[in-house]
C-alpha cells in the first residue's frame, strides 16, 4: 500500500517534445532531457502493448496486489533503429488519492533491456527479467515489480518504454531519478500505456 501523502509533486504525464534552437529536448518527469538526434516525426512510432489489459483499461487482479502480484506481459515495436537498448518505468500519479494527488508512486525499474527482444513475459514479482537487463529500486526500496495497490480510489498506472542509443553502465539499483538521469542525451524515442486499477473492483 503506499504511503501517506508526502511533500513529493504531482507525477509525469506523458512526455512532451519541446523546440529549443539547435536542441531536441524531452521533458520528463519534471527534467528537460536532452535528446540524441530524435526528430520529432519520429515522435510516437514505438508502440507498447500488453496482451492482458488495453490501453486506458482495467489491469486484471493477478497483477496487482489482490492477486499473485505478477509483473504483466508487456510487448513493443516500430522501435528505433539507433535503439541499443531500453528502459521502463513503471509508476502511480495519483498516490495517494486520485482526487488530490500528491505524489508519484514507482512499481518498476528496469534498464538496458535489449530491443530486439520485443517483449517480456509475465513473472512473479517481475523477477524473470532478459539476460542482460537490469533493475532499479521501486518505491517500496526492493528490486522487482510491485503490482497495484491503490489505498482509495482508481488509480492510472503508467507503463513507460525509453528507446535509448547506448547500452547504459552498470548503475547498480538505481531509483527512478538516478535512471532518468543517466539516460539524459540519449533518448531516441520512448512509448506509453496506461492501465487503471481500483481495489475490489476486479
């Protein structure tokens, strides 16, 4: 369950491409991150599903805490062909209310996942990760995924893909921002889905 409200701002909404001259910027999380070379007719070509939930739908018990708290399937195209590797970030906007957010919630850390894969299988936890991916700490301070577990009302679960053109070093566990920051001037593209999920309404 997540914790109490806290100081921490109002989480991401989807990332937005900002015109500066000479320079392609994507603005994440609150940090204007330098791009490498994206254009933006390239905005929104990579796709990221998942064969258990649609977009903007419900995202069924099993992968939640009411259930086994099993990581989703999660499958993704048209990446970028500069793409050396991806990151995905898993968080909840709408901690702790829906109707008066007031901080970010992180389910999931992952990077350096290889693009050719094209997708991952549902785990336990999310702990069968791809030979070579690594993870970060979520916001309950463990690798691995943490389902769905909102204390009121129906929450937005935000699935995010970053397309990078490097294979990052090794970070260790790092949280959400040290992966945000690491990944600064090399995006080459970056995709989203969004699962909404509300306890006892399975």
């Amino acid at each position: 369950m997540h914790p109490g409200p806290g100081p921490s701002p109002r989480g991401e909404r989807r990332p937005i491409l900002r015109r500066m001259p000479g320079v392609r910027t994507l603005l994440v999380g609150g940090l204007l991150l330098a791009t490498s070379g994206w254009a933006r007719d390239s905005e929104g070509r990579m796709k990221l599903s998942s064969p258990s939930f649609a977009p903007q739908g419900s995202i069924p018990a099993k992968f939640t805490c009411e259930g086994n708290d099993i990581a989703p399937p999660l499958s993704w195209s048209e990446v970028p062909p500069a793409a050396k590797s991806l990151a995905l970030i898993v968080d909840d906007p709408d901690a702790p209310d829906p109707k008066a957010p007031r901080m970010t919630w992180v389910h999931w850390v992952l990077y350096n996942l290889s693009p050719q894969a094209g997708s991952l299988a549902e785990s336990p936890g999310g702990k069968s990760i791809p030979h070579g991916a690594s993870e970060g700490l979520n916001d309950w301070k463990r690798t691995g995924y943490g389902g769905p577990c909102p204390p009121i009302g129906r929450h937005r679960y935000f699935f995010k893909l970053y397309a990078l053109d490097t294979v990052l070093p090794d970070l260790g566990k790092p949280s959400k921002a040290d992966l945000l920051k690491a990944m600064e001037g090399h995006i080459v593209g970056s995709a989203e889905l969004i699962g909404t999920y509300e306890k006892g309404r399975k």
